[in-house]
C-alpha cells in the first residue's frame, strides 16, 4: 500500500478539504488567497501526511529528478552572491522564488493523498469548477455588452474581456487550465451516456469563454487539449458534430460581421490584431510570437547567450534586462512570456533541460497513442484505465507547449493551478498502484 493506516477525516483533513474545494474560487480573487490556502494545505497536511505514506513512493526517477532541479535553482540563486554586480535584494528576490519551490511538490503529494482518501472531492471540484466557470460566463457576455460586468468592472481592452479578474487579462488562461482537470475527473465519475452531456456543457462553456478573453494562446491550448482527449475517450458523435457546428458559425459570424461592436471587437483581437503582430517587419523576418513579445525573446536570448549552462538567475529576467548587454528596446518586462526562453534565460541550459526531456517524452506518449488508433484502426475509446497515467496529465503537457506565450514560470498564482492539477493527476496514480499491489496480494495468497 502506497497510503497506510487511513482514517476517518479529522479536523486536519477538513481543513485540508476545504482548502482544496476553495482554490478554484480563490484563484478569480488574486494570487493572495491561494497561496494562504496552499500555505493552510502544506502545514495541517504534513502533520498526517508523511506519517501514513510509504516513504518507497518516492523511490523513483522523476522524483528525484525534480528534487534535483530545485535543489538546482537554489543553489544558482545562492551563487548570484558572487557575480559582479550582486546586491542583497537581488539574492533574496531569485531565493524567494527557488528556495521553497519544492513546497508546490509538497503540495501536490498533499493534495494526492487527500483526494486518494476523500474520492467525493473529484465530484465537488468538477462540480464548482463548472458553477464558477459558468457565472464567469454570464459576468464576460454582459461586460462584452455593456462595457461593464455584473459588479461594475469596466471593460479595459478592445476584444479581451476580463470578467471579474479586472485588469489581469488572464480570464483564458484561468478556463484552460481549469476546465480540462474537470473534465478529465468527469470522465470517472459518470458513465457514457450523462458524460457525453457533461462535455459538450464544459466544452461550450470553454469555448466562449476563451474567445470572449481575446487570448490567442488559451484558444489554442484549448484546441490541442479537446484533440489530445477524443482520442482517449469517444463522444457520442451528436454532441461532437453540435459543439462543431456552434464552433464554426461563431468563427463565421466573427469574420463577416464587422459593423456589429460586439463581434467586431473579438474579430479585432482574433484576425486584425494578429495579423499586425505576425507580418513581416523591416527586416523581412517572420515572427512567430506578436512583436512585443518577440522583443522579451530577443533579450532572453541574450541573457542565455551570455551564461548558457546557469543562466542569469531563477526570476532575475526582470532585474537584468535592462542591463546594457542585455537590453532590447522595448523588450524589458517581469518575464518573457515563454516558459522555455525564460529558463533558459535564468536557469540556463540545465535548468531547462528537465522541461525540454519532460515535453519530448510526454509528445512521444501521446503520439504514439494517436498513432496506435489511428492506424491500428481502434476506436478512439480503448480501456481507460490502462492509460489513466496519460489521459491526467494532459493539463501539465498543455503548460510545457513550447511554442506558445505563457505567464511567468516562478509565478504562484499559476503554480497553485499546475500543482493543483499535479496532485489530481497523482491521486490517480496512487490509486492504480494501490489497486494492483492489491491484487498481487490477492494472488499471492492463492
């Protein structure tokens, strides 16, 4: 048993529950609240956790292989100490950042072990996960009609509704990150028939969701994550062909309506604005992120340049890009908006060789699995419990997309939904295991 001695909830673990049923709530509210409630998970969690599990759990490559890189980024924080231009405040800021980053795996084992025990959180989180998604959904068409949502907050961008995250336009990136782990839970929760329904309703919800935020990388994220998950599961092909056909005649009545302001803002964000930022500039040379981005490319590519196996520094983008062997004009920002540029920026080559080794092998899973039904001519549903493993951790490959702009990679608000989506993934896991060393048991007694 991976888990042992388990319990009847006490007030540790109602904590702990608690905790786990707010975080998607807290999240709209800012990064505050979530990291009060991972700080709430972490401390009543390790006061049962490391009690009940069994410590051979960990005896595996990939933990080992994330202990190291944190241990890494703490340690290349430590040794800005000895840089020429070293101050106090820049150390403790890169050491803030590294040195409990471990705490997120703590976190995620905490969570692991809660959901393994307490299964009911699966059905409580998809089920708020769906409620606040949808409240956000009729809080974003009435901001996009009135230029104000529900609680009075104004509409700051043409095309990129925000709801009630305010001036952080990151309402897209909150729904793709949330709403595939909701989905993924569903899918063991229900039989065929009701999922069918319940995806199609997380699948529209998503969909106007990430079209009203305006953001281009949510929506395609979105795409890939719907792609990657019909081929694990079969949806009943009425359902399929309605969300398609929704799909389409958005994107028609988008692209042909331009007197309307409704539709011609999101046609502006989509079609106009895009294909200003990807043209040609004067020096001939095709970007393929928009030019402002293009530029925090540039000078992370510089910061690479010159310290490529250790980097700059774990967060230090911010501090150094505005050094002259660094700078690029107008390419000067908190992070570089890819998660790849900026570890190789500040953690250099080692750093990001972990997440480079991690995407290649995850592409090479599920590759393999399309490969597998389409040319060996299964249906798209094969036994989902074999390839429970792949199927959970389709959120986390959606974050290691390489070629696509992302938020900072130290960032907390976002570390609390990957993690929190690590832990759903690893109670799984967990359980698969627990399952099998049961069964071996049973057949070694017979």
């Amino acid at each position: 048993m991976i888990f042992k001695n388990l319990r009847s909830p006490n007030i540790f673990d109602k904590i702990i529950i608690f905790s786990i049923l707010l975080m998607p709530i807290a999240l709209v509210s800012g990064p505050a609240i979530p990291n009060i409630l991972r700080f709430l998970i972490i401390i009543f969690g390790c006061t049962i956790f490391f009690k009940k599990i069994n410590l051979s759990f960990f005896n595996n490559r990939y933990f080992f292989l994330f202990v190291f890189f944190c241990c890494y980024i703490s340690i290349r924080s430590l040794t800005i100490f000895f840089e020429d231009d070293a101050t106090i405040g820049n150390i403790l800021f890169s050491l803030k950042s590294s040195l409990l980053y471990f705490s997120y795996l703590i976190y995620s084992f905490i969570i692991a072990y809660t959901i393994n025990n307490f299964q009911f959180i699966r059905l409580y989180l998809s089920v708020i996960i769906f409620t606040i998604t949808s409240f956000l959904l009729i809080d974003s068409i009435f901001q996009l009609l009135f230029q104000y949502n529900l609680l009075g907050m104004p509409m700051l961008n043409v095309g990129r509704v925000s709801s009630l995250f305010g001036d952080e336009l990151i309402l897209g990136s909150y729904s793709v990150k949330l709403l595939p782990i909701a989905i993924l839970m569903s899918t063991y929760l229900f039989n065929n028939k009701t999922f069918d329904i319940i995806y199609f309703s997380f699948a529209l919800v998503g969909t106007l969701l990430i079209i009203l935020s305006g953001e281009r990388s949510s929506f395609l994220l979105w795409i890939l994550f719907n792609f990657l998950f019909l081929f694990y599961k079969k949806i009943r092909i009425k359902y399929l062909l309605i969300l398609i056909f929704i799909f389409i005649t958005m994107i028609m009545s988008v692209s042909l309506s331009k007197k309307n302001y409704v539709l011609s803002s999101i046609y502006f964000r989509y079609v106009t604005e895009l294909k200003y930022a990807m043209t040609f500039d004067q020096s001939e040379k095709f970007r393929f992120f928009s030019r402002g981005h293009a530029k925090h490319v540039e000078s992370a590519i510089e910061m690479a340049k010159d310290n490529i196996l250790f980097g700059q520094g774990p967060n230090m983008f911010r501090k150094k890009c505005s050094k002259p062997d660094f700078f690029v004009k107008d390419g000067c920002t908190t992070h570089p908006h890819n998660i790849y540029f900026q570890l190789f920026a500040e953690t250099g080559l080692i750093g990001a060789a972990y997440f480079i080794v991690l995407f290649a092998f995850l592409s090479w899973v599920y590759l393999r699995h399309i490969f597998r039904v389409v040319f060996n001519n299964k249906k798209s549903e094969i036994k989902i419990q074999s390839n429970q493993f792949q199927l959970m951790l389709i959120p986390i490959y959606l974050f290691l997309w390489p070629v696509i702009t992302s938020g900072n990679f130290f960032n907390s608000w976002i570390n609390n939904i990957h993690f929190l989506c690590l832990g759903i993934a690893l109670s799984y896991i967990i359980n698969n295991k627990e399952k099998n060393n049961e069964k071996r048991i049973y057949l070694d007694r017979e």
